[in-house]
C-alpha cells in the first residue's frame, strides 16, 4: 500500500472519529445545561473548539503525512479522555 493511500484512508478515519466527538460533546453540552457560545471557557467549550480546529483542516494539506495524522490522532485520544471525565462526572 502507499502511503498516500493510508495517509488518505487515516484522514477519513480521523473524519468520521472527530465528528462523532463533536456530536458526544453537544449531546453533554445539553445534558449538563451547558451552554458553549455564553461560557467559552468551559472545558466543553474547549474541547469543541478544539475538534472543530482539527476537523476543519482534517481534509486539507495541513494533514499530509502519517506523522500529521498521528499527531491527529494525539489529539483525538486526548479530547476522548477528558470528554470521558467530563461525562463521568
């Protein structure tokens, strides 16, 4: 396989995960009362720019290499931990 190939096919995997994370945060977001827009510094709030930020670009050149889509994924397993911790409590 060329690496092309598995840089494209690791950017629609990373898509598809990152617009799941933006959906799980609304629904807590909504679950706990939370209004992002009125309270931008509330950890959800974070976290949702900070997806979007990564989503928006996912289909770009930002994301180029296999290292890009590493570091992608660094930041998708960091967003899922504490959007896990979050929801915990």
């Amino acid at each position: 396989m060329g690496k092309l190939y598995e840089v494209t096919e690791q950017k629609e995997l990373l898509h598809e995960c990152f617009a799941n994370i933006l959906a799980d945060i609304d629904r807590i977001a909504d679950e706990k009362k939370i209004n992002k827009k009125n309270n931008p510094m509330h950890p959800l709030s974070i976290l949702y720019r900070e997806s979007k930020k990564v989503f928006g670009k996912l289909l770009t050149t930002k994301y180029s290499t296999l290292h890009d889509t590493d570091e992608a994924w660094g930041k998708y397993e960091l967003i899922r931990d504490v959007l896990k911790e979050i929801e915990e409590s």
